[in-house]
C-alpha cells in the first residue's frame, strides 16, 4: 500500500511545510514491520519526527526504550485522544516502558482549581478508556503532576528537575511559546520540561532514549524540553526523540476540540448519539444532489466521515475500495456515513463493555 | 532595663521610619518573660513585627507553633548569622517545632550550580555551626529544598505548594519584588512560598501559627507569601508572623557580608584573625587623640566593637557600663575594642571545641 493511499499524499504536503516551517524530519521510508504493521505509520497519519533513529535503533537492537505522553484532564475524552492511545498500545505490545503523566497542576493552574475533580476527571474519563482500549499495568508508569511518586527519592528528583532546569531558559524562550506568559504558565511549563526529561535521570532510567509522540501544535514543548536538555550539566540526557502525527478533525471539519461538544464523538457518547451526531453533522464531500454525485463522484479528501475511516479502518484493502468508489460516484455520501457509523457503533458497543471491566483494573496504574 | 538602652533608642528611631515604609508594627512592650530574658527581644534588636499577636498567644497558652527559617548555602557562616541563630535556639527551647530549610535550589539557581559543593557548605559550614551552637535534632525539620522528604507524600505536597501558588501571583508582583525576573528566580521565589507556607499543610502539622524571623530586606518575601496565603483557596492557612532585627554591622559599617570578606568575622576564623580584624577594620566612634577621647568622649552609636557588644554582651548592667563609660571618655577606643577582642576570642575558642562535637552529631538532623 504504502505509497498510492491519500493520506501519504496529504502526508507529503505537510512534509514540505513543515520541515521549512519547524524543521522536522519526514518519517523514513524503509519502517521496520512492527511498525507499519500499525496503520498510522503505514498511512503515514504519524508523518514527521525529531531524532526517531534513536527509537528504531532501540527497536532494531530490542534495547530498552521510553515512550512518554501526557493527558490534560479536562472535558471529555473522545476520538481525537485515541490517535496517542493507538502509539501507547503499541509501544507498549513492543515492550517499551510507557511514562503516562496527568497534568493535573497544569490543569489546576490553567483551567480548573479543583484537584478532586481533575483527578476524578483523569481516572474515569481518560484512565478507565485507556485501560478499556488494551493499556496494561506491566511497564506502565502512570503519575499525576501533583503526586509523582510514593518514593520521595523519585519525588524529590522529578520537582528538583523541574525547578533546576528554569536557570537554563530565558522568559524570552518561554514568551515565544506560550505568548502572554503569567508565573502560573511558566511554573506548568517546567512541569512539563520535567515529566519528558526526568526519565533519564539515575532515580529513574537513566539515560534512555525517549520517545514523545504528539500533533504539530506541542511541538514548541519539544524543542524547549530538547534546547534545555542540551545546556542542563548535571546529567547527560540522550537527546529526546519526538513524532507528530496528523490529527483527527473535528465532525464540521477542522479541530476535534473538548471544548467544543458538536466538533467531536466522546468515547462515552451512546451509539445513538454518535450515529446523530455523524448524521447531522460530519461534513461531506459528496455533491448536492444523487445525480451529481453519481456523474461527478465524491471528494474523500475533504470528507470527514472518510477521513475517520482512515483512522478507524485498519484494512487497507477495505479504505482503498471505498476511497475509490467514493471518488467514482459509486458511493453516496449516505452510504459513506452509514460505513463510518457501522465502525464507530461497533467500536462503542465493545468499548462500553470494556470500560466495565476497565473500572476494576484502576487501582494496578496507580501508584502514588 | 528596657527603655534606657541605646538600642532601645535606635530601636525607636527605626520603628517610626519602617511602620511607615514597610507597615509593620512595632513590638509590644509587654512580651512574656521567656522573650525579655533574651536580650535580642529585651534590646529590642528584634523592633517589629507583622502579627506576632498569633505567636505570642501560643506562648501564653502553650499551644503548639512552629518557627520556620532558611539558610542559603554560600560563603561563610559570619556572626552576622547568629542572630537567627539565637532565635533559632531560643524558640526551639520554648518548646516550637523548627522547620529549617537549605535554600539550595535557589543557590544553584542564581549562584553556583554544584549540588555536591552546596550540600557540603550547608551540612559543614552552616549546620555545623548550629548544632555547635547548640540546636537539637528534636522537633527540628532541617531540609533541602532539593530534597524535601523521603516520604513521597510530604514531598509531592510540598513541590505542589509552590507550583500551585503560581497561579495566585502575578508577574508584576514579582518584579516588583525581585526587579529583573527571570525563570530561575521565579522559580526560587515559588519554593520560598512553599517553604514559609507548607508547615501548615495537612501532610505536616495543619493550620498553625507560624513565625518567620527575617532582616527587613527579607520583608517582600514575607509579604508575596502573606498574599498568596490570602488568596489560595484549596486550604486555609493560619496568618503567617514574622519578626524584624537589626542587622549586625559589618567591620567597617554597612552590611556584614559573606562576599566581602574585611566585612565579617567567619565562626571558622581563628582568634587571632578575629583580633586582627577588629584591631585593623573596625570602624571607630572614638576622637582622634586620646586627649580629644578623654574631653569629648566616643560615640558608640557608631562604633563597631561597641555595637558588636549590644549582640554578644548579654548582661546589661555590664553593657551599660561599657556605654557610659565610652560615652564619657573614660574607655579608650583600644580598651573598647579589647572588651569586644576577649568577648570574641573567648565565643571562638569554646565555639570551636563545640564545632569538633558537633560533626557527630550531623546526621541526626539529616531525614532525607
């Protein structure tokens, strides 16, 4: 497949920009199989990256790697949160150590002053789908930014970190990423640089490649953390290793965004919310009327309820024949819906299950 | 004695100027024995306060407070330092639990950036000569900024404090405070937050008075932490105290500081050092002959040695005696400066038999 799918084409523009714009790398073309086994490096949905030889050396020798993330608990936890998922899963099924911080100070000094409900928030919101979605506690260090660790040892060195790498940044540096900056930003921002660097350190791996996989918007936090990790002497870090992949957009097209309730499909709507919602909103690239449709065909690339299914189809076989016959006219946009709708509905029945059995293993991932 | 020293007098003069500047409150004139059998408090080298009322109310009914105080790990531990010191040792007598911390992030954050050499000047230059001045390990927190606990919890509440409160300042107010703010400082200035407000956390003893005893230079501190413990919602704090004392001088007047070394006298100097330097540098209130002296007499207002005794002569009628005789031109210059040399010498000698004992007991005071 490879090379002909339309997400490699919409990869390769991006490619173009944003290596002039950010100065990332485009993914290498010779993947090794454990990855483009996976359809969003086969598809090239996970498009660029900063340093993965470090990654696909580790994976190629089977030495120990990092993978780490982070969540922001707030709002509802839908479609677009499972693109990370996917990664994690995987790392995790390759035998990578998965470093999973909740930003909860973050959220705390940002949006909401409520440490309660952001941790209610982080475990039955995003934990429980999480764990619904195949996370397993093995290799699995899953922290809030406000309890690091039960070992004061690791707690010490995690803040310490964080408040030791402020003498390697200038406000100018921390303005040019987070604009109006206040101290609460700033304070989140070292948090921040703290959870992908602190890793490395001797209480915790040690140096260790680290891999971060994030859409192009983070990636301001990736070249802070990397610029810091370059000038921080007390300890050498192997230089931090980033992908970015493309994101999952919203139902009227661009951003699946929390905040805003009919731009996305949550993970706890009902089948009969998500079909509504798909139905009424997912725009389409089909044409107005049957007829026209028919006589000049339906553009995928613009269409949502395709582009979902380039996400949740993992059959290539199946996405191409769809494409194709959407593109012909074949396939009316009705029909496209109902295809996405049959994925999604299906999707939700098992996980609503899964979240029920989810709910018991909570209590393994935490560890504070 | 009370009303008639000299100091009292100075005293005075500064309570009027600094209520007006700084809005604190002068001491009240009846404090508890316990605190005029000191003579910092009987002199009134400690002169003003921000509600000390909380402190003095838990004297009275012998309710628990705490005395917190911190110390940055840089050059010398001089006899400027002592007068911490003797309050240190004075409230830990009255029964108060010390929290002391070693500011040491904020040393490597704005000045050496060697954790190894700045935990060596703080255990061997600075706690040293606590324990030979005799603190205790009972009911005394003696911490590093770097590493808080090695119980999890205590440490996870205590970095939380200080990253949660950024949300309750302002950059302006900061400035204010710190002129050119930079990450590092902001940073350091979070933690001193958290040092003076987290002995009031439930991980450690819940609400309860609290007094920090501070140089007015050290007031902006005291005021952002009174601040942010007004305005942070998650936990209500006890009103913080704090007490204000004269500096002691430095040689040749002015501030005494570790940076400038004709200004000091190190507790590691040996006698005869000392003597040589009280000898060569310290600044006279005497005339220029001895016939002038005999005639007009000296002013000890202004002379060194004798402001040296009005923090190491405990005993007033001697002290007074001293003053009256300066005063009228009886005491030479030579002679002053001798009752200050043996005063020294004698506090060096006995000082440094303590140090020898003290080292053994370092890691008593060590709970991390």
């Amino acid at each position: 497949m490879a090379t002909v799918t339309p997400w490699e084409v919409k990869g390769d523009i991006d490619y173009e920009r944003l290596i002039k714009e950010f100065g990332i790398s485009p993914m290498p073309k010779d993947l090794p199989k454990v990855l483009t086994d996976n359809h969003l490096f086969r598809r090239g949905i996970i498009y660029g990256h900063r340093d993965f030889n470090k990654i696909l050396d580790s994976i190629k020798s089977k030495k120990k790697f990092v993978m780490m993330t982070g969540l922001m608990p707030s709002g509802k936890f839908h479609f677009g949160h499972a693109t990370v998922i996917q990664q994690i899963l995987l790392y995790q099924k390759m035998g990578a150590k998965l470093y999973i911080t909740v930003a909860d100070i973050e959220a705390y000094n940002t949006r909401n002053p409520d440490m309660q409900e952001l941790k209610k928030i982080a475990l039955e919101e995003y934990l429980i789908n999480y764990i619904a979605l195949g996370l397993k506690p093995k290799n699995c260090n899953f922290y809030f930014q406000s309890q690091r660790s039960k070992d004061g040892k690791k707690s010490n060195a995690y803040y310490s970190l964080a408040n030791k790498v402020s003498r390697n940044i200038t406000f100018n540096e921390v303005k040019a990423i987070y604009g109006d900056i206040t101290p609460a930003k700033l304070s989140s921002a070292l948090l921040q640089v703290s959870d992908m660097l602190h890793p490395q350190l001797s209480e915790f791996e040690g140096p260790i490649p680290v891999v971060v996989p994030v859409g192009i918007d983070q990636d301001p936090h990736i070249k802070l953390a990397r610029d810091i990790m370059y000038r921080f002497k007390e300890q050498k870090f192997m230089t931090l290793s980033s992908t970015y992949h493309i994101f999952m957009p919203g139902l009227k097209g661009g951003k699946m965004s929390s905040s805003d309730q009919l731009s996305y499909i949550s993970l706890t709507d009902t089948p009969e919310q998500a079909t509504n919602k798909i139905r009424k909103y997912a725009f389409s690239g089909g044409q107005a009327t049957i007829e026209e449709h028919r006589k000049k065909g339906g553009n995928p690339h613009i269409d949502i309820s395709y582009q979902y299914l380039t996400f949740l189809e993992e059959d290539d076989k199946k996405l191409k024949q769809i494409y194709e016959n959407y593109k012909s006219g074949s396939l009316l946009t009705s029909e496209l819906k109902q295809i996405c709708i049959d994925k999604v509905t299906k999707f939700l029945k098992n996980h609503h299950k899964q979240r029920e059995k989810a709910k018991k293993q909570i209590p393994k991932f935490i560890k504070f």
